[in-house]
C-alpha cells in the first residue's frame, strides 16, 4: 500500500484530490507559471520549449513570454506574481495539512478557494468573450484546461464552509445556554 493511501485511508476522495492538486501546483507555479515574469534569458532551454508547446501549439495567450508576451496581459501577469508571493507558499502549508488531517486547514483552504475561483473569472471571461485571435474551438479547449482551476476551489470553499460552518453550531449553541 502506497504512503499516499495510507495516509489518507478512510478520508474523503476530495482530499486525495485537493493534496495532488496543492503538491502538483508547486513545480507547476515554479517551472511554468513564472515564465512570464522573468526575463527570457533566465529560463531553461527544457522550459522555453514546454512554454512554445502551450503559447503555439495551444494557443494559449497568457503564457506568452519575451517578444510574444502582450502588453494587454499585465493583468494576468499580475494575478501570477499573487501566485508566487501569496499562494506557492500556502501550497506548502496545504500539502502538510491535508497530509497530517489538520482540522486547522478548513478556513485556509476556504480562503484560498474563494481566491482562485474569484481569479479564474477574468481569465475564462477572456478566453469566451476577450480580444484574442482564436478559433472557438481553441478556446473551448484552453478553457478545458483552466477550468479544473475554478472548479476544484469551488468545491474546496464549499466543502471548507460547511465544515466551519459546521463547527460554529455548537459553539452558538453553547452561548445560547449561558
């Protein structure tokens, strides 16, 4: 049995899923998501080709970088020096607590939630209604790939919610009898 299994025996497949998405996101935010940031002389020959396979060969227009960045984008690259200084060392913190079952990570993870949901609108919004030269179906695909982004937040904020709000009962039942 994998240390992956035992750790999570009897938990909800929901936190198997939030845990690889937080552990995989690390070298994610590290290795792709920073390439636009940087200049172009400092990213690796390995990382520059992965990011033509995304830019040219998915169209994706948020990832370009050097003389294919577009100024149009610095909203985008704004809400990925957030993921850098705010959310990759949360990552961290969220690997940890749901590998340890934390019952302290609920309001982290329902802030967190409610942030890359809230962050993911532009992005999709772009890629349905923005001025950017792709065909429909590129667009439908690149949305295919941001979507899981909106989609697993969603249902991390909801799932922490009901958990916090699950927890504030018996503390107001509590005041109500003093």
């Amino acid at each position: 049995m994998s240390a992956l299994s035992r750790a999570f025996r009897g938990r909800s497949t929901m936190d198997v899923v939030y845990f690889i998405y937080f552990a995989s996101h690390i070298p994610i935010t590290l290795l792709i998501d920073t390439q636009p940031l940087v200049p172009i002389e400092l990213i690796p020959r390995p990382l520059l080709s992965l990011n033509r396979v995304l830019t040219e060969g998915l169209g994706d227009p948020f990832m370009g970088i050097g003389p294919q960045a577009r100024p149009d984008m610095t909203w985008f690259r704004s809400l990925l020096v957030c993921e850098l200084i705010l959310q990759l060392p949360f990552f961290f913190y969220a690997t940890w607590a749901l590998w340890a079952n934390s019952p302290r990570r609920h309001v982290p993870l329902l802030v967190y939630g409610v942030h890359v949901a809230t962050t993911m609108v532009p992005i999709l919004g772009t890629l349905y209604r923005g001025d950017i030269d792709r065909s429909c179906g590129t667009r439908a695909m690149l949305a295919g790939i941001y979507l899981p982004y909106l989609l697993i937040p969603l249902v991390m904020a909801y799932e922490s919610y009901t958990h916090c709000a699950a927890a504030l009962v018996p503390a107001q039942k509590s005041k109500k009898t003093k």
